[in-house]
C-alpha cells in the first residue's frame, strides 16, 4: 500500500519560514520522481516545486529564489523548505510521487499553509 504522509504545515507569519516533509512508503522511492502542488482556495492545483530521481529540480517561477525541495533517499523522505513567506503562499500543500516508466502517479493527502498576521 502506497502512503505518502505530509507534514510540516501550519500558520507562519508573513516573511516567515516553514520547512514541509512528505515520508513516504509502499515505493521504491529513489526512482520516482517527486514534487510539491499548491492548491488554493479557488484556484487549481499547481506545481510548485519538483525534484527527479536524479535530484534534478524545477521551480514553479513565483518560488524560485524562495523555496528548495530536496529528497533523503535513505529515509524515502522529500522535504520544501519555504523562506520568506508571503499570504499569496497560502494554500493546502501536496506531495506527488510520480514513475512514468509504470504509469505510477500518487498524491499525499495534503498539509494546510496558512500565511498570515
């Protein structure tokens, strides 16, 4: 059975930082390649950061700068560590485990970010 478990989030004053951790199990985790969404009230979810299973990364545009994904292999962990905080970064954040090669896409179930004074 496959579990991808977030956790992490939480409510951050503007400028602040959090640090999210998505553990994962049921994978042979070092070759999937992993992300972070964002969905927001009334929005769509979209790709804020991802990391391939040769710890290649891509950063959605409005993060770069802001936001570092990176993975623990040894511990089946993927991690977005968010400085500088802004309300616009509010939103439930989800892990993605994606293997294309078998046409494995899983999600977590997502952890609130809450950016406010």
């Amino acid at each position: 059975q496959v579990q991808l478990v977030e956790s992490g989030g939480g409510l951050v004053q503007p400028g602040g930082s959090l640090r999210l951790s998505c553990a994962a199990s049921g994978i042979t985790f070092k070759i999937y390649d992993m992300g972070w969404y964002r969905q927001a009230p009334g929005k769509q979810r979209e790709l804020v950061a991802s990391i391939s299973s040769g710890r290649v990364t891509n950063y959605a545009d409005s993060v770069k700068g802001r936001f570092t994904i990176s993975r623990d292999n040894a511990n089946n962990t993927v991690y977005l560590q968010m400085n500088s905080l802004n309300p616009e970064d509010t939103a439930v954040y989800y892990c993605n485990a994606r293997f294309t090669t078998w046409s494995r896409n899983y999600w977590g179930q997502g952890t609130q970010v809450t950016v406010s004074s």
